[in-house]
C-alpha cells in the first residue's frame, strides 16, 4: 500500500513553512494536492535531523504510524542507482543505511523511519554520521564501530 501523506517544508520570498500533504490514493504528490497542515519554518530547524516535535507528532497522526515502524511500503525506484555501475556503488557508509553512488549521493535506504532523508546529509565534522536519529553502526566496517 503507498503512503496517502507526504511531507516535507517550502520557502517563497514570503513565507517558509512545513506541510503535509494529501496525495490521495494516487501514489505521488503534485502541487495541486491539498495541504492538510502547516507550521512555520524556523531558522533554527534548518539544523535537525527531523521536522519538529509539534509537525511529527501530527505526521505521525495522519500517516498512522510510529517514527520508527516495521513497515514495508513500495517506494519509488532511485533512478541513479538503477543506472549507475555497480562497480562505482557500495554499501561502504559508517551508517549501515548508506548506500554511496560514486561522484553523485549516499542514499538513505532506512525504510523502517519514518523521517529518512532521500540522501544521507551525514559525514562533515558538524554533522557526524552518528548524531543521526536514523543511524545504527554498519557491521561491514570495523573502522565505524
């Protein structure tokens, strides 16, 4: 079953704000799609993991499910790693949920959280890969643990 609740946070020359969104049954968002919840965006969330408190804990409420749920949603396939190389990809992530696509992203691939991001922004001193909400040690490098 695809999600019906998307999420994530806009900023205009006016405004900045989180939202929610009902996509419906349809299976993906589109601008057309009603909001269903806003809270402003402030400067200091630039630097969480996660949305807010008060945003999670009505995503949460919407989408029926804890932030961390043993759930196993269709997920729209990741383009760049369908085609890249598989000699240029790796599972080489101080985090076990890190997926490194050579010269492009490391991709979260924790689908048991409710909040991972589409690409890890982990692995600079301010932000070490560990500090994360989503994070558990990868057992393929002795060197993370």
């Amino acid at each position: 079953m695809m999600a019906r609740y998307t999420y994530g946070h806009r900023h205009s020359s006016t405004e900045s704000y989180w939202y929610i969104q009902d996509m419906g049954n349809k299976g993906y968002a589109s601008f057309d799609d009603p909001i269903v919840f806003k809270l402003p965006f402030l400067e200091e969330h630039w630097k969480l993991d996660v949305p807010p408190k008060e945003f999670r804990d009505k995503y949460e409420e919407l989408s029926g499910r804890a932030e961390f749920d043993v759930v196993n949603e269709e997920k729209n396939a990741n383009i760049v790693e369908l085609i890249a190389d598989e000699d240029d990809c790796a599972w080489d992530q101080p985090c076990a949920f890190g997926y490194r696509v050579e010269s492009h992203a490391v991709y979260c691939h924790n689908d048991k959280w409710l909040y991972a991001p589409y690409k890890c922004r982990r692995g600079s001193d301010d932000y070490p890969h560990n500090t994360c909400r989503g994070y558990k040690a990868n057992p393929l490098l002795k060197s993370c643990q």
